[in-house]
C-alpha cells in the first residue's frame, strides 16, 4: 500500500493540474473562435438554475427557470420557481413580472441597463469587448472562462466581478458568476442549450 500511495498522489496532482486553468491572450485563437460562434447564433434557448448566496446567511436561494434569445436583442429570462419572475428584453425596452403583476422601476433605469447589458452581453458574447469592463482569459481543457471587472466607479458600486464560463465543445456557455460589492454572490448554470431554432417574436413580447 505505502508504494501505491505515491502513485495515487501523482495521479490526483496530474489531474487536478490538468483543470488548472491557464491564462490566454485576447489574439488567442480559441478566444477569436469564441467571439465567431457566439456572434453567428442566430438564437439560442435552455434551462437556468441560479443559486444566490448571501455574505451574511449560509443559506442559497435557488430559482430554476428558462431562457429564450434571439438576434438582434431579444432575450425571456423566465423562473418559474420559487416565484414566476419574468424579464422581456427587446431592442432597448425591458419589462418585468413578478408572481404575475408587471413592476414598473421608476428611478433605477441604469440598474436595469446594466443587468440588460450583463444578460445580453454573457449570452451574445458582446461582453467579452465591452469598453466598461477589463478582461482577463483563461482556458483548460474543457472550457474557456471570462474573468471580467468593471473599471467606471459607477459600475463597482453595483457590480464588483463577473466569470462566465463557457464549453469549449461548441462553445455554448455554461455559468455566469456574479459577485457584487457587499460579497453576494449570484451563480448562474446554463444546461439543455440549443442553437438555431425558430422562436416566434410573441415570446418576447407577451408575459
């Protein structure tokens, strides 16, 4: 047993290496590879599953629901659980729904801004070279990630990081991690992702 033992280490030290994840050049053929596929999505849907924890409860609360985008800024950001929450996003309008009653958010258009550049943005690829952010890639040998940070001073006060990850396979995306200036954290897992299939525009218009 004591000369399995190192064996065993070697083997648990290469293939925790092999998922380290190396640093890439925004030029790096993958990340351009990344840029054209998202570019030339037509549409996109699947399922979501967010997980929020708290800086100050151990706790998470999770939501579970779908998503609809098509080309050019159409995107349903839909949970059906716990509660119906629904985001309609087409060209530059957004409307909300909560357990059913549309929210009219007087007062914090450029909240709802950012979160309408975030969504669009992970899911589109615009994000990797929006002018707000600083981006940093990184690749392993499954997926390649997006660390960015906001660099406008107003921006930090309402998002501090965001990782979004996507498979290298296809390059459709997989998560979408947000971490705001308190330590909140909202974690975003994207499954059943399909490409290229009719969505009627009633979908983005109609709660």
């Amino acid at each position: 047993m004591s000369r399995l033992l190192p064996i065993l280490l070697l083997f648990l030290s290469t293939a925790m290496f092999a998922q380290d994840w190396k640093p890439l050049t925004a030029t790096d053929p993958t990340i351009a590879k990344l840029r054209k596929d998202l570019g030339a999505m037509a549409s996109i849907k699947g399922n979501i599953r967010q997980e929020k924890s708290f800086a100050f409860l151990d706790d998470k609360l999770v939501s579970t629901g779908y998503f609809s985008y098509r080309k050019e800024n159409r995107l349903r950001w839909q949970f059906d659980r716990p509660i119906e929450y629904i985001i309609l996003i087409k060209d530059n309008a957004m409307r909300l729904r909560e357990a059913g009653e549309e929210k009219q958010y007087k007062g914090v258009n450029r909240i709802l801004r950012q979160v309408r550049e975030i969504i669009l943005g992970c899911i589109d690829g615009s994000i990797i070279d929006n002018a707000n952010y600083k981006a940093a890639f990184f690749g392993n040998a499954t997926s390649l990630k997006l660390d960015l940070q906001p660099k406008d001073r107003q921006l930090k006060e309402f998002i501090q990081r965001i990782e979004v990850e996507f498979a290298k396979e296809g390059n459709k995306l997989r998560s979408v991690m947000l971490t705001d200036p308190s330590g909140d954290i909202t974690h975003i897992h994207f499954t059943d992702i399909r490409t290229g299939q009719t969505i009627d525009e009633a979908v983005f218009t109609d709660f």
